[in-house]
C-alpha cells in the first residue's frame, strides 16, 4: 500500500474524531483558559480546525516560514462558532485530500522546512511531517477535550468511549 492512501484513510479517520469535538465547543468562551499558561480556548479550537490544511502545504511547498517578512500568508481569520470551526476542517480536509490524490510517495520522501523568520528549525522528509501532523492534532485536539469537560461540555469518544459518549470511535 502507499503512503498517500496509508495517508488519505488516517485523514478520514482523524476528520472524524476532529468534528466530533469541534461540534461540541461553546460560543462565548474564546478567553477562557484553565491556567495563565495555557492556550486560550478559541485559539486552541482555531488551531485544531485548520491543523488539516498543513497537509497541504507540506505537500504543495518545500517550506514554510511561520514568520515571514512581512507578516503571515496562512489565514489567521477568526473562527467565532463551532459552525466555522468544522466547515475550516472540512475546508483543510478537502485541500489534503487533494494534495495526497495528486502527489507520489517519491515527492513524500523529498526534504521539507519549517522556518521561523528565515531560520530553519526543522528539516525531514515530506512524509515525516506528515506523519507528525496526525500526532500534533492529537495532542491538541486532546486538550481540546479537557477544555470542554472543564467547561461542563460532554466530551465525545475518540478513540474509545468517553464518560459522556459510549460509542467506540
């Protein structure tokens, strides 16, 4: 089996598990955050939701600077409600999708960059990045479940079953 279809079913699976929890994030809690260290609620949803169409732009560049000259090129615009929230993931699903139809194992296996303000601070294999892609949105999106138990929202199973939600994923 390739990479790019091993790739396009874990994307199914995660998109799943992804719109599960961002159906379930309240409106009016954007500033919340459960310690003056964390991450603020809507920014952490923010980033769950469009975590999907990084796969594209590991794909489709050879780099990205996340903190270009300039100022970004990535859409930053706020996402006010859980609507917005799965209609950006299914937005970044639909471009991964794309990118993984149409690119081979062999441009996976081909070096790509992660800079911050020019400097490099992470260069592997396409398919690396990809790969830690899928790990970072769980660890986020993770948090993201104990943000909405510590808000009094039911969590929804993942992997397995919740408290609130017995299904098996």
């Amino acid at each position: 089996m390739k990479m790019t279809e091993l790739f396009r079913a874990q994307l199914d699976q995660e998109a799943d598990r992804t719109r599960r929890a961002l159906e379930r994030v309240p409106e009016g809690h954007d500033d919340w955050k459960p310690h003056d260290k964390s991450m603020p609620f809507g920014r952490l949803a923010m980033l769950v939701a469009r975590m999907p169409s990084w796969l594209a732009l590991i794909i489709n560049r050879d780099e990205l600077d996340l903190n270009p000259p300039g100022g970004s090129n990535i859409d930053q615009r706020p996402l006010r409600n859980s609507r917005e929230l799965v209609q950006a993931m299914d937005e970044g699903v639909t471009q991964a999708r794309d990118a993984l139809a149409k690119t081979t194992d062999e441009q996976l296996m081909k070096p790509w960059r992660l800079l911050v303000a020019g400097r490099v601070v992470s260069e592997q294999p396409r398919h690396v990045a990809v790969r830690d892609t899928f790990t970072h949105l769980a660890h986020h999106r993770g948090q993201l479940t104990v943000y909405l138990r510590l808000n009094d929202v039911p969590v929804p199973a993942i992997y397995g079953p919740s408290a609130d939600d017995q299904r098996f994923a």
